[in-house]
C-alpha cells in the first residue's frame, strides 16, 4: 500500500502540490512571520511555491494577509523576498 502524499496549495499560484516541495510561511505564536524551509516550526502554516514570482503574487492578492488573518507590514514582505532570494 501506498502512503498517502500530503498535498497543499501555493498562495501564489494557487496549484495543488505535494508539501515537501513548497516553503512554508508560518506565523509564530509571538505573532512573528517568516518564511520555514524546514516545515517544522511552530505556529500557523500557508504555503509557497519556491518561486519569487509567486511570493509577489502572494503579496499582491494579500493571500498571506488573509491565511494569517492580520495586518503584514511590507517590511515583513521585504524580509520574505530577501530570504526566498537567499534560498534559491
């Protein structure tokens, strides 16, 4: 029997994934955002394509703003891109 692979969508382009090959934005209990190449931090999960493109459409459509259900300062969103450019 095969396991069940977990699936998620991106906020950005909205495709159906598996979860290991998103990046996951994950807001801390502290109410910290962030981006969590790892998947395992703690605190509320969205997920992201490991794509600068779909980071920008994320922030247009304020996608991370509504899964996290608060206010993003763009600085916050500088941080985001800056980590994502780091990470490819």
């Amino acid at each position: 029997m095969q396991k069940k692979i977990p699936m998620r969508q991106c906020l950005g382009c909205h495709e159906m994934k598996p979860k290991r090959e998103l990046i996951r934005a994950v807001k801390s209990p502290e109410g910290e955002i962030s981006l969590d190449f790892n998947g395992k931090a703690a605190g509320r999960g969205a997920y992201i394509c490991p794509d600068a493109k779909c980071l920008k459409k994320a922030i247009k459509a304020k996608s991370l703003e509504h899964a996290f259900s608060a206010q993003i300062p763009q600085e916050v969103y500088r941080q985001l891109e800056e980590q994502m450019e780091a990470h490819e």
